[in-house]
C-alpha cells in the first residue's frame, strides 16, 4: 500500500480535527476548576504529549481509508486507538487541575460523547444531503460545512449541558458510577460510531438504514450524556446531603455542650451569689455599699436564666448573652419560643446561633466608641413565626450579611422558611419566617 504525502496530510488534519472536537468540550467543562501551580507550562506539555501520543491515530486512519472492503481489523484498531484516549485525556486534566479522577473522568466521557454527537450529526447532515441529491462542494466547501456543523452542536451543548456543569460544585468522592458512564460511552458511543461508519465505508447497508442508524447513534450520545450529568447530579446530592449530616450532627454537638456548659455556670454563679451576699452582710468587710451593689449586679447577670419556652433558644440566648456583654453589645430579646416546638432543638440553637452571630459582626463594623445595641424578636403573625433581629453597621457589613442570610436559608428551608439580610444606611435586619406547626 502506496501512501502519498497528501494521505499523510489528510490523517494528520482528520485526527486534529477530531482532537479539537474532543478537547474543546473537556476545556469547557474543566475551565472553572481551580488550576495546578504553573497551568500555563502544564497545558502545554499536556497538549504535546497528547499529540505525540496520536501520531498512531494518523497510521490508524490512512489504514482505514484505504483498507480493503470487507476489512473489519482497521475499525477494530480504531476502536481501541479512540478508547485509549479516556485515559490519556483524564491523566491530562488530571496533571493540569487541581481535582479529584471523577471529575475528570467525568469531563473527558462529557467531552467524547459530544465530540461523537457533533460528529455524528455533520455525517448525518451529509448522508441526508447525499441522498437527496446534495453534493457538498469539495475542499472548502467541505470544511466550511464541517466546521458549521462542529459549532453548531458544541453552541447547543454549551447552552444546554456545559453551562449547567460548571455551575455545580466539584466532586470529591468515589465513584463506581462514573466507571460505568465510562463503559457506556466506549460500548455505546464509541463502538457504535465505529461499526456505523465502517458499513458506510463499505456500502454493505442502504443509504435510508445508515442514515436511520446515524439518527439512532445521535440519540444514543444524548441520552448518554443526560445519564453522565444524572450519575454526577446523584453523586453531588449524595455528598451535599453527607455534608448536611455532618453539620447537623456538629450543632447537635454543640447545643449539647452549650446546654451542659450554661447550666454549670448558672448553677456554680447561683451559690457564689448566695456566699458573697452573706459575706457582704458580715461586718468588716471593707467594701462601700455601691460597691457591693455592683458586685451583686455582675454576679445577678451570670446567675440570670431566660426562659422563652424552648430550651434551645434558652441556652442560644443565655449563652450569647454572656458573649455580647463581654464585646460590649447591649442584647434585648422578646421572644415567644414555644413557637419552635415542632422544629428540632439543634436546629433551633443553630438558626439563632448564626443569627446573633451575624449581628455581632456587623455591630463589630462600628466605632469602638459608638453604643452597640442588637434587639431580637420572635412574634407570631398568623400562621407564620416572624423572627427579627435589628442593629446598627456600616455598609461593609453588608457583604457578610448576605452570606449569613444564605447560609440561615439552607437553614430554615428544611422547615418551609425563608431568610433575608438588608442594610440601610447605618441600620441592618435579619428577617426569618417560619411556619407554624398546624394544630
């Protein structure tokens, strides 16, 4: 077999074609991932040994274009060359991306399926043209219509698939599921794009029968990839609802912890209360009356308990209580907390927790000097519970508000609530509404 330096060229700009079509997607998808230290470099080496490593692929395609009809032993080299490049493109992502083998497995098996989608919709669009008499012009012309068609189908994709991926967050765990998406796109995509082309190749099967074989291998690649973003929106979930776990277990923990450490102090302030009253009662003590009367108030404030009708909210109160006395923030409360009895204690120590919380900062965004004063309130109005908690910032506070409110939403939306943070002018509101349990 006779190859010229134009069959050379030809497989050369077949293969770079497809490699473009392939890594092209994979960038998309792997864009907003964060970056290895020196990407630039990375990037590039990656590039050149990917296209050293396919210089096979251009003996692979003169072989196939020139095969004898019949020949089956190219397309099954064909097969093998274009399954090998999962892992060659997966180890790249993986050597320029900070991120985890099932992101990038999950990239590359995105990236090839729509690879074979635009490339199987050109062919489609040229077997349909041909049999309806419709002659693409050659060299140029050819081109022109095959990069129209590759922009087209990467446009569609972008929109309707890429775009959504990047919006998720990255996945961090194992996954067996991705090994079978792998499985899928190899036996499913690839495979069959190979057999489909090899009987045009050698006109074994009718114009109308390939062209129906083009459109089933199209909505195979689309069903494909609508299974790849399930198994990862499923995995993502899975891990989001791990998390969730993890941080209602921790507030568990700490409500807990809280509840034992405020009950203590309360208990240990109640007889250190009871002592020093007697002995200031004693003769000879050597104190002033408004001295001792500022001793008791300061011993009064540990030994004071609030009662609001949830023993969650009770231990949030007391425990913040004591924390904002310390940074100087006068805290006010009037707050009905039988309100909460269907909504877990955790939870409630966690959604007043993070509310105070988010109001010591923004107080923190004041002058030392200026009066800090924060007043909660927890109301019901009609069927809903309306907890407010009003104070005075500055506008850098709003940044972390809203990050509050995000996170007090996440929060209250288990139980049917809403969250939302504004500032105005040197004033700020954190509004939480919740649903009342239904006699």
């Amino acid at each position: 077999m006779s190859v010229s330096f134009l069959d050379i060229l030809a497989a050369a700009l077949a293969v770079a074609d497809h490699l473009v079509e392939f890594g092209l997607p994979i960038w998309l998808i792997c864009c907003h991932q964060p970056k290895k230290h020196g990407f630039a470099w990375r990037l590039a080496a990656a590039i050149c040994l990917l296209a050293l490593g396919c210089t096979g692929l251009i003996g692979v395609w003169i072989w196939t274009s020139s095969a004898p009809a019949g020949s089956m032993e190219p397309y099954v080299l064909n097969l093998i060359a274009y399954a090998l490049l999962i892992p060659a493109f997966a180890a790249a992502v993986l050597f320029c991306f900070d991120t985890s083998a099932w992101n990038a497995l999950f990239a590359v098996t995105a990236g090839y399926t729509i690879q074979n989608l635009s490339s199987g919709a050109e062919e489609t669009c040229r077997i349909a043209a041909e049999s309806l008499g419709m002659h693409v012009a050659p060299i140029w012309g050819e081109a022109a219509f095959t990069l129209i068609a590759e922009a087209l189908i990467l446009a569609l994709a972008y929109v309707l698939f890429i775009r959504q991926v990047q919006d998720e967050p990255p996945l961090h765990r194992s996954s067996s599921g991705m090994l079978g998406m792998t499985a899928a796109v190899i036996l499913l995509v690839i495979a069959n794009d190979v057999v489909i082309r090899g009987m045009g190749h050698m006109g074994v099967v009718p114009v109308p029968f390939l062209l129906s074989l083009r459109v089933t291998h199209l909505a195979i690649c689309i069903f494909v990839l609508y299974t790849d973003y399930q198994a990862l929106y499923k995995l993502r979930l899975e891990a989001g609802l791990e998390t969730a776990r993890r941080l209602s277990e921790e507030r568990s923990r700490q409500y807990a912890q809280s509840t034992a450490t405020v009950a203590a102090i309360n208990a240990r302030m109640h007889d250190i209360r009871h002592k020093v009253m007697a002995t200031l009662q004693d003769e000879g003590v050597g104190m002033s009356a408004s001295a001792a009367q500022e001793v008791i108030h300061d011993i009064n404030v540990y030994d004071a308990q609030v009662h609001t009708g949830s023993c969650a909210l009770d231990c949030v109160l007391t425990e913040k209580s004591l924390v904002c006395q310390q940074e100087g923030i006068d805290l006010t409360c009037m707050a009905d907390g039988s309100m909460f009895s269907h909504i877990p204690d955790e939870d409630v120590y966690g959604i007043f927790s993070l509310m105070i919380d988010a109001g010591r900062d923004a107080a923190h965004t004041l002058p030392v000097t200026d009066t800090k004063v924060l007043s909660l309130t927890a109301k019901r109005h009609g069927s809903l519970a309306a907890i407010h908690l009003m104070g005075s910032c500055t506008a850098e506070a709003d940044a972390a508000l809203q990050e509050a409110a995000e996170q007090l939403s996440s929060l209250v939306k288990r139980h049917g609530g809403t969250a939302t943070a504004a500032t105005e002018g040197e004033s700020f509101s954190i509004d939480i509404l919740l649903p009342l349990k239904q006699r």
